[in-house]
C-alpha cells in the first residue's frame, strides 16, 4: 500500500510540473526535460511512469477532463434544484476559473490543434468533448427542452467559444455574452411555460 502512496504522490507531481508547462508553453513547446527538471523526479523515474510525451500530455488531459467536469457540474448545482437555472449556472465556472488565473484558453481545443491525430492525447480531447456532451446533453434533457441534444450542441459550442476568446481578449465579459446567449438558447428549446432564470 505504501507503495502505490509514493507512486501516486509521484504521478501527481509530475502531472502538476506538466500541466503548469502546458499551459504556458502549450503542448510541442514543452519537451519531457522541462518536465523533469520542473517537477524534480530523475527521468528513469518519470519514464517509470509515462514511457511516453504522449502518455504524459493524455493523462493529463484526462485528469484536466475530471476537474473541468466537477467544477462545469459544481457551478450548475450551485444555481439550484431548476434545471433552467443549472443550465444558465453552468458559465459560472468559466467566469471563476478567469478570476482564479486569467484565461488559458480551453486544453482540449489546443490539444486537438497541436496533437496528432491518432494520438492517445488526441483522442483524449475526443473523450472529454464527447463526456461533457452527453452531460450536458442529460442536463438539456432535465429542461424539458424538444431536441435536448441540438441545446446541448449550442451550450458547448458557447463554451468553447467564451474560453478561445477569452484567452484572446482576457476579458471576463466574454463569459457575460456566453451565459445570456445560453439563457436565450434556453428559451428557444423550451415550453413557453417555461421562464429562463433572469440576469444575476
């Protein structure tokens, strides 16, 4: 058991060292060296755990996936019990992630430019758009919307589109227009008896 302890505090650190290296520098401008020396671990150590650059930027994409989800579903239920309101909450994530370090931009769109296709860091960003979809796809659904999937194609490409041009202009009031384009996508997909949560 100890064991599996030290490995995993090892991963984590290696992970740490390469996800703050990706961001900044994006995937083919961070080789496995800047990795080592930035996380401190001997490279027989982090070969011991990913043999690959490819290994290495795909588990991080897919720890990238799970704290990206937990935080897109903590901002939803944070809105309340209303699915409508859930739905509008959701961009509350994007607008604490700038708050907490500016914007990157979105992981998985620069992942899939820089990767190659094929890749295992590529089909990571097919597995994440694909997860977050079928999440938002359910959440659409819970509206009572007609065609919950086209709101969901909506909502994502929203998202997607608030963190490109957030990275560009580094304004908050990108993720303002996103969240009321989804209010309005809201009310285009829903009953007439049901009323979008208004302006917070």
């Amino acid at each position: 058991m100890a064991t599996r302890v030290r490995k995993t505090n090892t991963e984590q650190k290696i992970l740490d060292a390469a996800a703050g290296l990706f961001h900044r520098h994006g995937l083919r401008g961070v080789g496995v060296d800047q990795v080592i020396e930035e996380s401190g671990v001997a490279k027989s150590t982090l070969y011991a755990h990913f043999r690959t650059k490819d290994d290495l930027i795909a588990a991080y994409l897919r720890r990238t996936d799970d704290s990206w989800m937990r935080e897109l579903q903590t901002a939803a239920e944070a809105a309340g019990p209303d699915p409508a309101k859930q739905v509008v909450g959701l961009f509350d994530a994007l607008l604490a992630s700038f708050d907490r370090h500016g914007f990157f931009g979105c992981p998985f769109i620069s992942a899939a430019v820089e990767a190659d296709l094929g890749t295992k860091a590529h089909e990571a960003t097919i597995d994440h758009t694909q997860r977050r979809q079928e999440w938002l796809t359910g959440l659409a659904r819970t509206t009572g919307a007609a065609k919950p999937a086209e709101l969901a194609a909506h909502l994502g490409l929203l998202i997607d589109g608030a963190l490109a041009s957030g990275r560009l202009l580094q304004d908050r009031a990108v993720v303002d227009g996103a969240k009321a384009s989804g209010r309005a996508a809201l009310l285009s997909h829903t009953p007439q008896n049901i009323t979008a949560p208004p302006d917070s």
